[in-house]
C-alpha cells in the first residue's frame, strides 16, 4: 500500500501494509478513502504458498550489507526461490556491487537512487536480469522494494 487504506473481508490495509495472496486466493477488494497500490497480480505460483501481511515500519528493519543500510523481510520461505525485502539507505550510501544469479526487481517507494547513469526516482520500476550486476547510490536516501531470486535462467 503506498497512499491511503485498502479494504477488502480480512480488514483495513493501511498505507506501508504488504500483501501477499497465495495462487487462487479471491477477495473482495474496497477502498472507502481511495488508495495508491503497487500490485503484482499471479507473481507466486503455487497453492501452498502463506499468505502475508506485514506492516512496514521502523521495528522491523535490521542492519544490512553496509553502514547506512537496513532491510525489513517481507517474504521468504526456504521452499520457494523469491525473496522480497524492504531496503532502507541512508544519505550518501553506496551498495556493495550486486550479481544477481536469478534476477531482481526494485521499485522506488522514497527518495531516489543512482544505478550507475540511471536515476530511479519515487515510483521507478527496474527489472534486472539473471546474471547482471547493479551497484546503488543515493545522495538523499531512499527506500526500495526488492524482489529477487524469481527470474529463470536461459
């Protein structure tokens, strides 16, 4: 949930709310005060998936790969291969270089971020295909939303 408050028979969903339904599951979806969502429709295969609901905020997040950078676990479970996490950097912060063997998506929630040339502002969407390599900065801080290890390899 990026704005706002989705509803659906299981309750209010507020803005930071994560979601994740397994394949099959229906729902009645509202919204009284309208909202803003980030949806990836049939992203989990697979009918014995859990389904998650995690609200995003500041007790949830762990120290991460380098001074200034944190990350809050969204999903994973050791049966499956995606791994989804909320990732948190601090101003002037660089990422260690990544190689992602199976792929990784990122999605921009606050602030902005440099993938070498490429500015990834609020909103940006960048998809990373298995086997490359991505090295992140961000000059103001920003907040990201990493799904990876769920690209097949050719």
């Amino acid at each position: 949930m990026l704005e706002g408050v989705f509803s659906d028979e299981r309750g209010d969903h507020p803005a930071g709310t994560y979601l994740l339904n397994p394949e099959g599951y229906s729902h009645a979806p509202y919204s009284e005060p309208g909202c803003v969502l980030f949806v990836k429709l049939r992203q989990y295969p697979g009918k014995a998936r859990t389904s998650v609901r995690v609200k995003v905020d500041d007790s949830g997040f762990e120290p991460y790969v380098a001074d200034g950078i944190e990350r809050m676990v969204l999903y994973a479970e050791p049966e499956h291969p995606e791994q989804v996490h909320v990732l948190r950097m601090s101003a002037e912060v660089t990422t260690p270089e990544v190689e992602v063997s199976q792929g990784e998506e990122l999605f921009v929630l606050q602030g902005a971020c440099h993938d070498g040339d490429r500015e990834l502002v609020q909103g940006s969407w960048v998809r990373y295909p298995p086997g490359s390599k991505h090295r992140l900065h961000t000059e103001r801080g920003c907040s990201l939303y990493v799904k990876k290890g769920h690209l097949a390899t050719s």
